[in-house]
C-alpha cells in the first residue's frame, strides 16, 4: 500500500498533512496561490483578473484537494 501524506482531521472538515510529502504538498500549493494572488493586480484588464485569479485558484486548489483525498490514511 502507498504511504500515507495526509490524516482526517479529529474536528471539522478536511485533512492535514502528516508527513513531509504532505507538508511540502501544501506548502507548494500555498506559495503558488498566493502567486496567482500577487500577479493578479498586474492584469491592467478589470474583466480578466477576477477570471484570472478564480481560474488560477483553481488551477492549484482543485489538483491538491484530488491529491489530498487520493493520499489520505483512514
């Protein structure tokens, strides 16, 4: 069986990282989001940026959740 990067959490909804495959997961997914975040007020375009930000988001949140659920222990 594949190890283990993510744990349910004990209260509320979701997982967190439990190894250092998990951590540098979410780290990753952290610093390219908040890259898109910052990149975004260089979008002289005001009907592009928001798309660009929710596309962006999207494009790093919506891989780490499927990874985050594929790579979750019981």
């Amino acid at each position: 069986m594949s190890r283990v990067w993510f744990r349910r959490r004990s209260s509320g909804f979701g997982v967190t990282p439990c190894s250092w495959e998990g951590w540098t997961l979410t780290v990753l997914a952290m610093l390219l989001a908040a890259g898109v975040v910052l990149i975004a007020p260089g979008i002289r375009d005001n009907l592009w940026r928001p798309l660009f930000v929710v596309l962006g988001l999207a494009a790093v949140l919506v891989p780490y959740g499927l990874i985050a659920r594929a790579r979750r222990g019981g």
